[in-house]
C-alpha cells in the first residue's frame, strides 16, 4: 500500500509539472507553423508562441497566455530574428514566474533579419504577476534583448506584473517594468504605460510633445496619437522627437528646451521688437 501511494503521489506531481509546463507553438524554423502566420480570434491559453528565422506574426486578434509556472512560462510571445505585428488583442505573461508578455531578441551572426516588433492601438500587454510566498519579480510588459533589436510601438497598454514577497505582493522595488529595454532600440509614438520606462544599455525614442525630467526621473506629455503619458524613466537619457502638433493649445509654443533657454530666446525677441520700433520711428 505505501509503494501504492507513493506511486500516486509521483502521479500527480507528474501530471501537475507537464500541466503547468505549457505548450510550446513555433511560426517558423523546421518544426514551426508557416501558412498563415496569423493569429485571427484564436485563444491560446497556457502556450508560448515562437516567432523566429526570418517568419513575420501578425495578431490580428485574439489571446497569448503564457502558463502559470515552470520553465516555458517566461513567454507568452519570443520573437528570434523575426517579426511580430500585434494589431488588436491581449498577450499576457505567465503567472507565478513573473513572466514576460513579449521578448524580443536578435541571435548574433544570424542569416535571418534582426527581431523586430510593432505594436498598434487594439492590444494589450500584461507582464506576468508573481505569487504570495514566493518571493519573485513581477514580468515585464515588454523586454527588448541584444543590439539591432527594434520595438515600434504606436499605440496599446502595457502594464507590468505585480512582484511579490513572503508576506506580501504589490511591492514597488518587485513589480516588473512596462518597458525594458537591455539592449536594442525601443521607438515610442503612442500608447498607455502603467509602469516604469527602464532603459540599461540600449536606447529609446519617444514621439511627440513630451519631455523627460531628469531629476524627478519621470517622462510627462502627449504622445503622436494623442495618448498622455506621465511614466517614470530610468536609465540613460532618452531621444525625444518633439511634435508641436499634438501640444494641447496652450502650450503650442512650448518646446523641450531648458527653460532658461526659452527665456533667453524671448528677451532676444524683445531687443529685436524694440531696436525695429526705434528704427521705424525714425
């Protein structure tokens, strides 16, 4: 009876390990799936989606979720040398592991175009969320990894997984981040971001009027698509490609310069109206 019961109980232990592990679906390589490389109204729970050598995904809509734990459940989408297009739907990292909603990441001396990601108004990104008595990282939204990897982001929500420790989760210093960026490009023209901005040892660019405060590490405006953004921002100094267009009116002056800056370049202006006054008199 005991070797009976230990029998069952590997049983279980067993069945729980490959339940949780998920299953693994390839768009490209030699096992992968190629015709037709979209997702359309699919749901795709407790899977990770592989998108690599030179194969273009498009989501056109639907669900990606990652399984809740084990060593597939980093993922819900790795992108390897290939391109991802997320037009509308909802891609969530696995829970439990802190797992990440979309890596996208380049292989060194590939024969494949670099991995490439573009995001659009309709989809919806979730880092996974760790769990109590665990003490583990929330997943990030979105990771970018290796140089001459691109993320294009034009609109969507991207919200990080909530950390954990023993006693309690929702930690700041655990929670994952929106965006990280380790290496590689990230270009930003829209879009809601409910976490941190974090840049290590890449570069990201952001479109439209906005501006990046170094001391309160915070980046605050209006992005291209008209979304506003207020987001904390760590790492090296962003690129801000500056759109007057999308100043709310007030403000349609206003530029990203220093406001001493602005200053200096209104009394010249005013030395320029007074000395052309003076001449006019004459």
């Amino acid at each position: 009876m005991a070797n009976l019961s230990m029998i069952v109980e590997f049983g279980v232990l067993l069945s729980t390990i490959l339940a949780v592990q998920g299953e693994r679906v390839w768009f490209g390589g030699d096992s992968g799936t190629t015709d037709p490389n979209v997702i359309d109204g699919q749901d795709y729970n407790s899977h990770n989606i592989f998108v690599v050598d030179g194969t273009k995904l498009t989501l056109q809509s639907g669900s990606i979720t990652a399984p809740d734990s084990g060593d597939d459940g980093e993922d819900a989408v790795r992108v390897v040398n290939a391109n991802f297009h997320a037009i509308s739907g909802k891609i969530s990292g696995g829970q439990g592991v802190g797992g990440t909603g979309v890596t996208i990441t380049t292989e060194r001396n590939s024969e494949y175009p670099n991995g490439t990601a573009t995001f659009e108004a309709g989809v919806e990104v979730y880092g996974g969320d760790a769990v109590r008595e665990t003490t583990t990282q929330g997943g990030d939204a979105i990771q970018v990894l290796q140089g001459g990897s691109t993320v294009t982001i034009n609109g969507g929500k991207f919200v990080p997984g909530t950390g954990c420790t023993i006693k309690v989760c929702g930690t700041p210093t655990s929670d994952g981040v929106a965006l990280q960026v380790i290496m590689g490009e990230a270009i930003i023209k829209g879009g809601t971001f409910e976490g941190v901005l974090s840049n290590i040892n890449g570069k990201i660019e952001l479109h439209g009027c906005v501006e990046y405060d170094k001391d309160a590490g915070k980046i605050t405006g209006v992005m291209l698509d008209g979304s506003d953004i207020d987001v904390e921002y760590s790492g090296s100094k962003p690129k801000i490609v500056y759109v007057t267009d999308v100043c709310p009116l007030n403000d349609q002056t206003h530029t990203p310069e220093s406001s001493g800056g602005r200053v200096a370049i209104h009394v010249l202006l005013m030395s320029f109206s007074f000395i052309l006054s003076m001449i006019t008199s004459q």
